[in-house]
C-alpha cells in the first residue's frame, strides 16, 4: 500500500483518518496522540508514511494481526503493554550496569538494570528496541586498557622543606602550584615522550634513591598495573597483624589487621587523551602495641584527579608524625640504681613525614 496526499497544518488524528481510507488499514490511537502535521506524501509506503506523520510527536506504533496500534511509547500509555515487546540483549565486553550508564536517559523507562551480568532486558515497542540494540552495539566494545605506574613514597617535612622547589625542578619550570586538594600536575619533559617508560620517573626515582640514602625519604612500592578501563586495580604493600580478642563472656577470636600502604585507582577513559582517575592511598602506622591492644594510625584521602594521557600527578597533603625516644648515658655512672637519674638523659624527638603519591596513565592502543 501507497500514500499520497498534503496535509498542511493538519489534525494528527486527521492525518490518520486519511491514511485509512486510501489504504483501508485500520489504526487505533489512544487520548496522547495529539498534535498537528504539515507533510507531504507522493507515493509513499504505508509504514514510511506513518513514521512520518507519527515522527514530530515522538509517537510510537506496532503492528498487531492485520491493524496498527499507536501511541506514545511511554508506560503509563493505556496502549503500551498492546504496543511492547520484551527482548533480552546479552552483552560481550561490559557489564549491564556500565552499559546502563552509558546509554542515553532516553532509555531508562524501558530496561530493567540487573545489579550484576552482563544482559540487559528492555521493553518497548519494536522501533525503539532496534534503536536500543544499535546504541548498545556501539557501547559493547574491547575495553580500552590503562597502564596505571605510581611511586608512593614518605620524604622527611623537613627535606621538603629545604629543598623547596628544587626537588621537582626537573619536572616543572618552577615551583608548582598546590591547590586544595593537595595534587598538581606535571607533564612529561617532551611532548614526544608521553609512554610511561620515559626519564619522568627514572629522575624522580633517582631523586628519591638520593633521599632515602640520607635517611629522608622511604620508597615503599613503584606498582605498574595494567587495568581495564573503569576497573578498579588495588595495591597493598604492608604487613598483615593478628592479635586476639577475649572478651570477658564468650569464646575468643583472631583478628586481622592490615598494617602498612594501600593505593586503589580507577581509570576512565574520557577520550583518546584524557583520563580520569579515581585514587584512595592509605597509609597506616602501629603507634602502641602491647597483649591485647593495636592502635594503629590511618591517614587516607579520596580524589578524583584529570591527567592528559603519559602526564603524572602528585598528591599530597597526609602527614605521618612518630615521637622518637633518644637515651644518653655517662658509661658506667649511667647504669648504677639511683645514681643513674643523674647520669642519664632521655629526649624525644618528633619527626614528621609527608606522604607523596606520583601518578600517572597511559591509555593503551586496543590490541596492544
């Protein structure tokens, strides 16, 4: 069946009544189709012609046995159970949720979100569902990999302080500026060394060998993981406490505790340049330990940071401060009871350290 005729500013549901009765197929609308259409049809398929009148009205239709339903393709439409179908889409690459999120808002009415897998049920009518399946073709794709490198490190208050500027002199053009959040970016040295394995943190590293010799900083992980892009990597480098718990009723218990520093960063890819990153150090210290007690200090921040690809990022800001006891003695006079309180000398000393993450992203080629 073909249409041809003029319809100048005329009643949606006009426009309709005449598709009947040159095609003799019937149409049944529900009270949403309203509206006016100015078209003209020169010989046109039936259903190009009715997409056509529907299309400015953002209505929907499905053919049922041998007449057309119509409607908006909303839920709450009285027609839409009539005019959907239900199609399930199982996915190859990413999960349900991520692909929910990526996906138009267009859509929310329609899919069913599962908490976990990879399938997404959608439905709607089966204009929208082809439109969905196309969508969902183009967000299912090989995950972009990143290769996520830090150095997470612990330099002395008072080297930074001395060295002022000149410790990153070898990666900035002077002193960077520190926002808020406690991080700045720096880039790499040359624009044609943006990979990772550049002298970026080979000089850094040197730098912080230098420190650590002189007793002013502690490397404690150089991690380089490889992540999937909006994968969460997690690094631990520390120790794992056991100590036992006895309450005054009851049986006793083993607990653990995770002593030491732990980085997580989640890398997502925003373009063929940019990354975000999501990163949550922490670094805890046993301050106290004796039979039955652990105090162990916790230092942690939560950030979401933006590098250009091969650019490196520091945060900072986390402070870890240790009490040293220093005892000093006259030989011999220092060790006689009494005696000794006048021949022996105990100071302490407070030291500060400023907790350094260096990060930085480089966002693979597929099939790399």
């Amino acid at each position: 069946m073909r249409v041809s005729t003029l319809f100048h500013e005329t009643d949606i549901r006009e426009a309709l009544s005449e598709l009947i009765m040159q095609t003799g197929i019937n149409i049944i609308y529900d009270d949403t189709v309203t509206g006016t259409v100015t078209l003209d049809l020169d010989d046109v398929p039936f259903e190009q012609a009715l997409e056509m009148i529907l299309m400015g009205g953002g209505f929907s239709y499905r053919k049922v046995d041998d007449y057309y339903l119509v409607g908006l393709p909303d839920p709450r439409s009285s027609v839409f159970q009539e005019m959907a179908v239900t199609e399930t889409v199982e996915l190859n690459y990413v999960t349900a949720a991520d692909a929910a999120e990526l996906l138009p808002n267009f859509y929310s009415d329609f899919i069913q979100i599962p908490s976990e897998g990879h399938a997404l049920t959608i439905t709607a009518p089966p204009e929208i569902i082809e439109r969905f399946k196309a969508d969902l073709e183009a967000i299912d794709t090989t995950q972009q990999e990143v290769v996520v490198q830090a150095v997470i490190t612990e330099v002395s208050t008072e080297a930074l302080d001395s060295l002022g500027g000149g410790f990153l002199e070898w990666s900035t053009d002077g002193m960077p500026d520190w926002d808020s959040d406690g991080f700045f970016s720096i880039a790499s040295p040359s624009s044609d060394t943006v990979a990772l394995e550049t002298t970026l943190f080979g000089n850094l590293e040197a730098e912080l060998r230098a420190l650590e010799e002189d007793g002013m900083a502690e490397i404690h992980a150089n991690p380089k993981i490889r992540t999937a892009d909006r994968n969460t990597a997690d690094l631990f480098v520390g120790d794992t406490r056991h100590i036992t718990l006895t309450p005054e009723e009851g049986t006793s218990r083993l607990e653990t505790v995770d002593v030491g520093i732990a980085l997580q960063v989640t890398p997502r890819v925003l373009d063929n340049d940019r990354v975000q990153l999501e990163v949550e150090p922490e670094v805890s210290h046993v301050t106290d330990e004796r039979d039955q007690d652990l105090v162990v200090r916790r230092s942690e921040i939560a950030t979401t940071i933006f590098v250009e690809d091969g650019q490196t990022a520091v945060l900072a800001g986390m402070t870890v401060e240790d009490i040293l006891e220093q005892e000093s003695k006259v030989p011999i006079l220092g060790d006689i009871p009494l005696l000794r309180l006048f021949f022996r000398e105990t100071t302490e000393r407070v030291r500060e350290r400023e907790l350094l993450v260096f990060i930085s992203a480089e966002i693979m080629e597929k099939g790399r």
